[in-house]
C-alpha cells in the first residue's frame, strides 16, 4: 500500500498494518468461509466435529438430516479446509481440521452461543 499513489492527498497518516494488507485473494478466501456460516445445520455440524470424530450415518442421526444432505454440507466444509477425514476400510471419518481456521472458528461459534443463549 505505502508504493499506492492517493488520487487525493489528505495528509493522512495510514493505521498500522496498512501497508501489509492481504491481497484481494486472500480477503476472498475469507468471505467464502464467512459465505458458509449463514447456514445453520452447517455450522452446527461443523461444531460436532469439532468434538469427536464420526461417519456420515451417525452424524447424519445426531442433526437429524438425510446422509446425501450432510455429505453435501461436508464437502463444503472440506473444500475450505474447516473439515478433513480419513478412511477406515470402506468407512470414512469426518473431524475438524487442525488449523488455526477450524479452531478460530470453533471458538468464535461457542461464543457467540454463550453470549446469545446465556445459561440460567
């Protein structure tokens, strides 16, 4: 940003980190995890696995939805790195991922669920 010429000059003084702003692909890799969050079965499976690792079937009994539609929400979890899995014979198994993406955003969902439905 500092090699950016201004159209106009304001004499401003630029926040810190500007000059190391994330290129337009990396804010784009963002928005579309944020674009998967405004569903809640997915955020609700995601946060499962987040809490034990498990198959199609069981998962599928746990949020009470077809196998085809929680596949559907896994591969959408996995195609932005939130989610991994592992085969076991013919059976494969679902857990989050261990990045810093999949952990920020467990804690960020326990959060907002503490702060919205607060125990009693």
């Amino acid at each position: 940003m500092a090699d950016i010429c201004l159209p106009h000059d304001h004499n401003e003084i630029f926040c810190h980190g500007i000059s190391d702003m994330p290129d337009a692909e990396q804010f784009q890799a963002a928005a579309d995890i944020l674009k998967l969050l405004g569903d809640g079965s997915r955020i609700r499976i995601f946060w499962i696995l987040c809490h034990c690792e498990t198959c199609v079937t069981n998962l599928s009994a746990m949020v009470d939805m077809s196998s085809p539609a929680v596949s559907h929400h896994l591969r959408q979890l996995k195609a932005v790195g939130l989610v991994s899995a592992r085969r076991d014979g013919k059976e494969m198994y679902y857990t989050a991922a261990k990045n810093p993406e999949a952990d920020l955003l467990h804690h960020t969902i326990e959060q907002m669920i503490q702060i919205s439905c607060p125990t009693a």
